[in-house]
C-alpha cells in the first residue's frame, strides 16, 4: 500500500499523520530487527497527541470512553508516523503484528478493550486485513507525562 | 511433540484445552511473523476462564494466591488454544519464547511471580526443555472485564 | 564490542557486572529465537539489585528519583550479566532493541522517562548506536518482591 493510498485512507476518516515526535528521552521510536526475509520494527511506546496536546487524565476519573478511545486513535497515527519517518515509507509495512496498550486506569475501570479499539480499528480501516493484529490491553495506574494512554508496537516490514 | 501427546499430558495434569475464546475486541489472538527459518507467533493477552467462567478480582484483595496461580494456569491453556487454532496444530510449537504476565495486585501484593507460575510451569510440563521461556511479571491495577490474570507470549513455530 | 572493551567502558562508568541472578521461578533468563541471520534473544524482567540488595519501593512515595534512575541502571547491568551468562560473551551483541521499563508508581508519580533513562542512558553508553533501542515505559501499583523497577528486553545477537 502506497503512501498516498495511506494518505487516501486516513484522509477519508477524517484523519492525517502528525510530525513524528521526538523521543523524550534516551531511546530511539523505531528499531528495525530480525533476518532479511523476517525483519521486524520495535515502534517505542507512542503517547497520544491531539492537535499537539498530550491527553492527560485516568480512565475512571476524568477522561471519558469517548476520549480514551480517541486517545488511542492518536497513539496509533504516532506509531504510524514513527514508522513513516524511520522507514522512508509505510509502503514498506507488511503486517501490524502485535500492540500493547497500557491505558491509565482507576482500580474499577475495566474497559481496557473498547478503549485500545481506537488504535486497533485504526490499523485494520487503513491496512485492512495486513492491518488485523495481536494485542495485549492492561490498566496502570500512571503513565509517562500524566498521559491517559501509551502504545508500543511491533511491525513486519519489507527489506 | 503431537496433539495426542500434548492432549495426554495435559490429561495427566488433569487439564484439557478449552475452546479458542474469540477476542472481545478489534484484534487477532495469534499473529505469525518473521523468515521461514525464525517464525515467531505472537498470541494476544489472554484472559483465565475456568469451566467457562472468566477468574475475576484483584491478588492481596478477593482472590487468594491459589486461586490467581489456576487462574494463570487458565491463560496458559487459552494461549495453547489459539495457538492451536492458528496453526492447527500444537505439534508446530518449536518453543515457548517469552510469556508477559499482569497480575491484577493491590499495592502491597508482591508474589507476582509465584503467580506467574501457574502458567511458567504449565509451559515446562507440557513442553519440557521447548517450554522454557523468558517472562516478565509485573503488578496492575486493573485488567480488561475485571480479571484477575492476563498473560500474552511469543512462540516461536515451525514453518 | 569484546568483553574487555565492555568491562572497559563500565569501569569507566564505575560500574561493573553483577553475577547473573537465577530466576526466580519456573522460567529461565534469556530465549534466543529467529532464523540464523535474524536472532533475538528475549532476557527476563530482571529486578535492581544494588551491592547485592534489592532496591524496593515506589517512585512517588519512598524511592526519589535519583534512586529510580540508579534502580533502573542496576536492571541494565543484570540484563547484560544474564546476556554473558546465556552468549558467553556480550560480543555476541549486536543491537538492542528494545526494552520494556516498569516503574512502581503512586498515582500521581509521571517521571517513568526519566527514571527509564537509568537504563536507556547505560546501553548507549556501553554500545554507542548499537545501544540505541525502541522503549516502553509504564508506571505499575506494585512489582515482584517490593522491586522499585522490573525491566525486559529484546536483543539482537550474532550466530
């Protein structure tokens, strides 16, 4: 899939990607590792920005499902634009092949899923069946910079 | 290892496999990447059902250390199980990489890993020398639907 | 990079490897998975142990983040002893790529960067761009045996 297909796809869900944010600190956002015919990129845990602010807040207290979702949509399109700047191209994207989602979470919060559906719904409505991925999904009680979500990724990509 | 000697020594453990649980969300429970010589499977967060019923609470709260060790036992069947309806069949399990395991915790709960056992073990009396694995452990304040363990793992499988 | 360069660089750095500490459970402390141009090797949660003592506690409430920092440095240096001890030799090392940093955390406690970079800082330091890597770090209410920090990794490593 072509970045203008991409740019194509988004664009119809009323979205774009964000300039790639720096890391905050000592990492880099993407790794790509494993043989030729295996290679995988190691995307760092992506925090969610939306028109340039951090979603701050806890899932239970003062952050709605409705927010938290779109807050994992923003972790999604950071992930995507990581991806974008480390690889040249996210026509080089062959699988999403796992995400992990860490929500910030109150004790009795326990809708961890239909929050992190708005990062896993974004990478199937832009990859379609390339984008179906595995996930893990857990409550924590605090998060970098007070951020209500944070996503890592692992993604098969092209040599 | 075949299905019918898995099946015999999860029977000898008094265990079966359950049914694949669907996943409750926009996601995949197994996704297979890398080259042909270094396949690796990465099975979604899995949740503990026992006799069909999800194992909810928090450790060091309502759920006693025996209770949380079946309920990561639990997981630890569920992942065979997607494995094995991903792959179909257990026999192309080459060796259990790495399990990352939440443990649903009160603040003062720290036996995570006597926890985490439930699964570790699992994984070695199936497989023997193939289950060995690297984990992490860690505590969270909640997970998704309430449960009280959730366990995701990396496999590595034969082509 | 041979082990002499290695111990050289940490001497530098005033630190040196501790001995490799078994797991605490049914798991072992590195896998190394993939094809033979594409080997990971995935290292356990390794806990801090400094002079011996685990660091324990929580960022936020009784460990200040200078001690975090050194808390999340001494799992860097048990990640490499596990490393040696599994490789035979840390030349082996070809990149890390990845690490996972959980950090116990009161809820209001947001510096997880900050303390991972106890860490993050050490692998640059040791391997210069080869240290550079992909991370998460998260806060968590609690870790195994009291622990102020847990962190895993993913390796590339040479044949």
């Amino acid at each position: 899939m072509t970045d203008a297909e991409i740019d194509a796809k988004l664009a119809e869900l009323g979205l774009s990607l964000p300039v790639a944010a720096a890391p905050v600190a000592a990492y880099v956002p993407v790794v790509v590792a494993g043989g030729p015919e295996g290679l995988l990129a190691h995307v760092s845990g992506q925090l969610p920005f939306i028109d340039g602010a951090l979603v701050k807040g806890r899932l239970g207290e003062n952050v709605s499902a409705e927010e938290g979702t779109a807050a994992a949509q923003a972790c999604g399109l950071m992930i995507l634009a990581q991806l974008k700047a480390a690889l040249g191209s996210l026509d080089k994207v062959e699988r999403i092949v796992k995400l992990g989602a860490f929500i910030n979470s109150t004790g009795d919060f326990t809708a961890q899923p239909q929050i992190a559906n708005g990062v896993s719904e974004l990478m199937v409505a832009i990859f379609g069946d390339a984008g179906k991925h595995a996930r893990s999904a857990v409550g924590v009680p605090t998060l970098p910079l007070g951020a209500a979500v944070e996503v890592d990724a692992i993604v098969a990509v092209r040599a």
